[in-house]
C-alpha cells in the first residue's frame, strides 16, 4: 500500500497567542473529517525532545549561550522528524506541530540576535526541503499574550525575556508571513477562542484530502 502523504500543519504565535486551546479544538476538527491526526511539539515530541525541552525551558539555567539555544532546537527537530513527523507523514497521517522552524527564526533569530544565514544552513541540513503545508500564526500584541500568560502563573526561562524581545519575536513571525503568503495563514488570536477556531478549521480544511462532510 502507498497511501497519500499526509498534510503537515504547525501552529505559531508569541507567549500567550492561545495555541493549546486552539491545538485540541483543530485536532477534533480534523479528525471529525475523517483524517487521523498526530499532534506533537517542538521543543520535544520525542523522548530526547521532551529532555530538552526541560533544558531550554528551565528557568535555572538563564546562562544558556544562544547558539547553543539554536542548536539544541534543531536538535529536538532532528528526532523529531525522524521518529515522529516523517513516518506519519509517509503513512498518510496528517501532523499537527506547536510550532517548528518558524520558531527558530522568530525566536533565536529576531528575538536573540543569531544570524538568519545560519539558521537557514541549519534548516537546509536538518529539514532537507521539509516544510509544513500549512502555517498558522496566532498574532497578538505582546501586552495581551503576555497579560494572559501572566495570569496562568509559571513563567519559564524565556517567558522571562523583556517585551523587546517578544516584539522582535512577533515582528520576525509576521514579516516571514509576509513573505510566504502561501504557507501562512495570519489569525487574529486576540478574538475569541471559538472564532479564532473556525478561522483555523477552515484554512486547514481547505487543504484538502479530508472528507467534508
Ligand atoms: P511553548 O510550548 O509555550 O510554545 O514553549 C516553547 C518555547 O520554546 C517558546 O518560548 C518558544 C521557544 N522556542 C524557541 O525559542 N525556538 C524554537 O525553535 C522553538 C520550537 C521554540
């Protein structure tokens, strides 16, 4: 049997953006359509991911260099995309990804300062080519994802950052929508969560391959 690739989908935004709420509601959309799903995310989805994601979240460790931030990003992507997003992918699974590449240019990229050049060397190396169909950003001004941040307590080491670093995080995400048209979808996330929802349902669905019903 060769069944269809599936479709790959990752979802972004800034701290606060309402990405797990949005992720567990498009999960069921998708699956109602008749598609199974595998949801996963970045740092972590692997046993090895999910190790450093301790590491890059861990507010002891604020000293962290930030190439050595980037790479251990691009290493949690590595496993990644061997055990998880490519096998289900070439089994004709459709993934759901909190957040990917993206990230690391927004993030260590805009927010830390490190070259774009390199990032795209390492994408080339790490991804080989393997980009997400679709791309959804959940933008919101950085004085509202931060205040609800805020109010869920918790805070991790990068969550800590100034609000220059958040606004330099955003402005990376939506110049590289900007760009890439095709593959983002810009959402509102500053709406409702139910609308922010129907907006995302719809731009997957219309990917395509799911049975509409
Ligand atoms: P989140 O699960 O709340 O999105 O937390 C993940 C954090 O890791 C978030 O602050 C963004 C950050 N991150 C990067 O800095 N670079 C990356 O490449 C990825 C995937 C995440």
């Amino acid at each position: 049997m060769n069944p269809e690739r599936g479709k790959f989908i990752s979802v972004e935004g800034g701290e606060g953006a309402g990405k797990s709420t949005l992720l567990g509601g498009l999960r069921k959309a998708i699956e109602r359509h008749g598609v199974a799903v595998v949801q996963t995310r970045e740092p972590g989805g692997t046993a090895l991911g999910e190790r450093v994601r301790g590491l890059v979240l861990d507010p002891a460790l604020r000293g962290i260099d930030a190439q050595a931030e980037l790479l251990l990003m691009f290493a949690s992507r590595a496993q990644l995309l061997r055990e998880v997003i490519r096998p289900a992918l070439d089994a004709g699974h459709w993934v759901l990804c909190d957040r990917f590449t993206d990230a690391s240019y927004a993030y260590q990229g805009g927010g830390r300062g490190q070259p774009t050049a390199f990032i795209a060397d390492l994408e080339r190396w790490v991804c080989t080519g393997l980009q997400p169909d679709l791309t959804l950003l959940l933008d919101v001004p950085v004085a509202v994802g931060r205040g609800r941040v805020a109010a869920r307590g918790g805070v991790d080491r990068i969550e800590v950052e100034a609000d220059a670093f958040f606004e330099r995080v955003r402005a990376t995400y939506r110049d590289r929508a900007a760009a890439e048209p095709q593959r983002f979808r810009v959402l509102d996330a500053s709406q409702p969560p139910a609308a922010v929802l129907q907006a995302a349902a719809d731009a997957v669905l219309a990917l395509g391959g799911a049975c509409a019903t």
